[in-house]
C-alpha cells in the first residue's frame, strides 16, 4: 500500500517538473497573435522576433524577365526545365562542339567573299553530320569526360524549341581545355578570318535558314578574360574578334532573315582576374557590335557590381540596354547542398528584380545538370535534384515574367522582401529569412494592393523543398504569418476584382 502511494507521488512529481520545463514554450498569448488559424507552419522552441512588412501600393517596377540556367553535360530532360519554370537556356556552342576539324579541310577556304556570294560553299554535309549524328552519340562529346547525355544537337534545339524556352549560344573558337587545336587563338591573320567567319555564319545559317530552331541570341566567347577559359588574346584581340562575330552574325539575318530579332551578347567576362572593366571598356569599344550587356558574376550578393556595370552603361549613353547575368550561382562542388547558401540564390533573384542600377533583365545559373561527375548543378548526373533547385524554383514562380513588382519593407534586416502580380492579376509576396538562428512572427500589409483574398503558401527550408504547406488569407489587407530561420515563403493571393485596390 506504502508501495503504490509513494509510486503515484513520484507520478505526480515528474509531471509537475516537465511541465516546469517546458513552459518557457508556451507562451500562449504571443503564440496566437503569430499565428492565426490560417498558418499552417508549426512552431518550434526557437528563437524568434516580431516583424512587420510594408507593401507600397504603387508599382516599383517589373521583374527579371528572363530567369534560366546553364547546360550540363551530364543530362538534359525537357521536363526538368517545365518543372523548374525556366524560360532561357545557355548552350556553349563553337568550333570544340560542332567543327573539331576543318569543316572542309582547306584553312582559309572558303574566304568572307565567297561565302556572301554563294553560302553553298560550306559543307554543309559535314553541319547536318554532326548536329544529327555527334560523335559517340552525344552532342557533349567534347566534355573529356563522363558520362554525357545521348543525344543529338537537333533533339535540343527543338525541345527548346517547343518549349518556348528563349536559347543563347557562346560562340568560342576554343573551350577550357584548349579546344580544338586547329582553331586560330586569336585569329590574326585573313585565313584565321576567314576560318572563324565561316564558323559563326555557319552556325547561324544551319540554325535558323537551312533549319527552324528559331535560335536568335548569341554571345561572343565565354570570359575571354580568363586564358583557361579558352581565349588566347588580349581584350584588343577580342573586340577585333567580336567585330567579325557581329559581322558574320548581322549578314545572316540581313541576308536571309529581314526583319527577323536578334541580339548579340558581350564581352561575357567574369569579375575576376582582370575582368571587372572589360564592360566599360567594351561599351566605349564595340558598342555597334553588341545589344546586350552579359557579364558573369559568382558574389554571394551581386548587386555592388551590377550597380557598377549598370553606371558605366548610363555614363555611355546606354541605359535601355538589357543586361544578363549570363553566369551566376556558384562553381564550387556541393554548395547548392548549402540551405544558407540557397537563401542567397533566392536573395539574388530578388535583387535583381529591384528597378534601377540593381536590375537585372536575364540571367542563366550555373549550371543545371552535373558536367560529368562534377558536383555544380542543380541536378547531379544521376538525376537527385539539390535543393538549389527548389530554391531557385520558389524564386522563379515569384519573380520571373517582367512583372509588376511593389516595394516591399520589412522591419528586419534579417528579412529581405518582394511583391508582384502575374498576368492573371495573382499577387505574391516572396519573402526570405537569412537569420541563421532567429523565426519571426511577420505582419505584413498588403492593404494598398489588396484588401481580402486567399491562395497558396510555399516554403523552402531544410525540410520543406518548395513545399505547399498550406493556404492563406488576408484579412482587412493584413496577413500574419511566420518564417522559419534559413528559409524562403512564397505567399500567392488569388485575383479577385472586389478586393484588389487599384494601383498606379
């Protein structure tokens, strides 16, 4: 009997001290006024914070028009690209991939003159060979290694094709393992002119007169700036190179395609070694032998040097002009594993999608598939998708389409917001937490824009990859909700006519 008393005493004791324990985390009353019963993130025993986002009701500007990635060797599936929503594609073509030899084995022949005056004179045989039947059945033969997608140049460029996914090709007349031996590096002489020339209106040609891949934007090297990169001259050499590219290029469409867009893309150059100026040095070089401004930034927050590039093209006159981040993200091995790192992709989406010198029109990740083995894309060789790629996924649903976007403010610094509207007249808020530790309880007033409205809630963390946890719902133009540490929330308010504000 003394047994059992003492026994449901000891009970009553252990309850009392877990209770005791675990109080700290209950704090009802702050708990309800975080999360209302349309919140479906379930709270945690972290640390956490009060912050409120202001929506301004007056249109900010328009969003990254084109959001994209660079090829992988390794894999290439239409689906993929649907299902990550990309809507631009960056291919590396040249004389590596397509004209590993001599085309028709005579160097120099046949010269610019003789081309304009009867296109015919380039083997044509050995274009249609090689774009339908690559070496070892793979037009990623050229990577050294393996293993390589199976199949062929005109399979891409009609899956792109059907997709409405916006193609640009780099034109290089080596690649980064100094290929093909035979390519002039740099062209110098008439027969090296001649020869690269050729390559370029041949490209051209096959692409979009003897064929309709519909293939209309091209950029001149890739980072020229870099000698491993495959570019043997000097930033002189290679604005001469690009007047011969541009030239070959604009004959095509003249020629065969009036009235037909194109665009040509440069100087392609990364931040690094030597490379930050070639823009404004290109801008006051060739400016007539380019449209868009590309430039590849790997920074973990870009906007310092695309404010600058976007300086330099005011200061020359040429504000209007597109710049693309043609290569971005990072080429570190295993880093798109890195949900902080993620956070900083998505970060990036939102910068340049802000007005201004922080704008960005395009712009292509690197990379989307694995080359090879090699771990840098956001989906490896056999085919796992990183998180990266639901990062970019979530951003990209948001953001990408050349939407109206409203200034968001968030009363932290550990949070960095954007609103916009799709062409439906849906509205989404995007919002991120950088805080490595801290949740927040957020307030955010879409009042200006919206009144009343409910719709979907993504959310991208270490456990949620682009995961739709729930539904939300404003109420007198506020919606309350909270954002785990390291992570992304995509809120999406259906249109609806009674409860849209009208903006201006």
């Amino acid at each position: 009997m003394k047994s059992s008393t003492l026994l449901r005493l000891m009970i009553v004791v252990l309850i009392v001290l877990i209770l005791l324990a675990i109080l700290p985390y209950l704090n009802l009353g702050k708990l309800a006024n975080l999360l209302d019963a349309t919140s479906t993130i379930t709270p945690t025993p972290a640390l956490r914070a009060a912050a409120t986002i202001s929506v301004d009701g007056t249109q900010w500007g328009v969003s990254t028009c084109y959001i994209g990635a660079v090829e992988g060797s390794s894999r290439f599936n239409i689906a993929d690209l649907k299902d990550l929503g990309i809507n631009t594609y960056l291919l590396y073509g040249g004389m590596s991939r397509w004209e590993a030899q001599d085309d028709d084995g005579i160097y120099g022949y046949p010269t610019i003159d003789q081309i304009k005056a009867d296109p015919n004179v380039i083997n044509w045989k050995w274009w249609d060979t090689i774009m339908t039947n690559p070496p070892a059945g793979s037009d990623y033969w050229w990577d050294p290694k393996n293993p390589h997608w199976h199949g062929n140049a005109r399979t891409l460029f009609s899956a792109l094709k059907a997709a409405h996914i916006r193609t640009i090709i780099s034109l290089r007349n080596r690649d980064d393992q100094g290929n093909p031996l035979w390519a002039p590096n740099p062209p110098v002489t008439s027969a090296d002119w001649n020869e690269w020339w050729e390559h370029v209106f041949a490209t051209v040609y096959w692409l979009d007169v003897r064929n309709n891949y519909d293939i209309n934007d091209f950029e001149i090297s890739n980072e020229p700036n870099i000698s491993d990169q495959g570019w043997g001259g000097t930033e002189a050499q290679y604005f001469t190179f690009a007047r011969y590219t541009y030239d070959a290029i604009s004959y095509v469409y003249r020629t065969y395609l009036p009235g037909r867009v194109y665009h040509v893309y440069a100087p392609a150059t990364s931040l690094g070694r030597a490379g930050a100026g070639w823009p404004k040095d290109a801008l006051y070089n060739i400016s007539s032998d380019f449209d868009s401004m590309a430039i590849h930034l790997y920074d973990s927050n870009i906007s310092n040097y695309v404010e600058q590039v976007h300086g330099w093209m005011n200061q020359a006159g040429y504000a209007n002009d597109p710049l693309w981040l043609t290569e971005w993200g990072t080429f570190a091995r295993n880093k798109y594993n890195s949900i902080p790192f993620n956070i900083e992709l998505i970060n990036n989406l939102i910068y340049g999608s802000r007005p201004g010198n922080d704008y960005v029109y395009g712009s292509q990740i690197f990379s989307l598939y694995d080359f090879d083995t090699t771990p840098v894309g956001l989906i490896s060789y056999n085919g796992e998708h990183r998180p990266a790629y639901y990062a970019m996924r979530i951003g990209i649903r948001a953001l990408q389409g050349c939407r109206p976007t409203y200034q968001s403010t968030t009363s932290s610094s550990s949070l960095l917001a954007i609103t916009t509207r799709d062409t439906a007249g849906n509205t989404y808020l995007l919002v991120t937490n950088q805080d490595n530790a801290t949740w927040y309880g957020v307030d955010a007033d879409l009042s200006s824009l919206m009144t009343s409205g409910s719709g979907k809630v993504w959310q991208f963390d270490a456990g949620h990859m682009d995961t739709v946890i729930g539904s939300s719902m404003l109420k007198n133009g506020h919606v309350t909700f909270t954002i785990p540490a390291n992570s992304a929330i995509l809120l999406e308010f259906a249109e609806n006519s009674a409860s849209v504000v009208p903006t201006t």
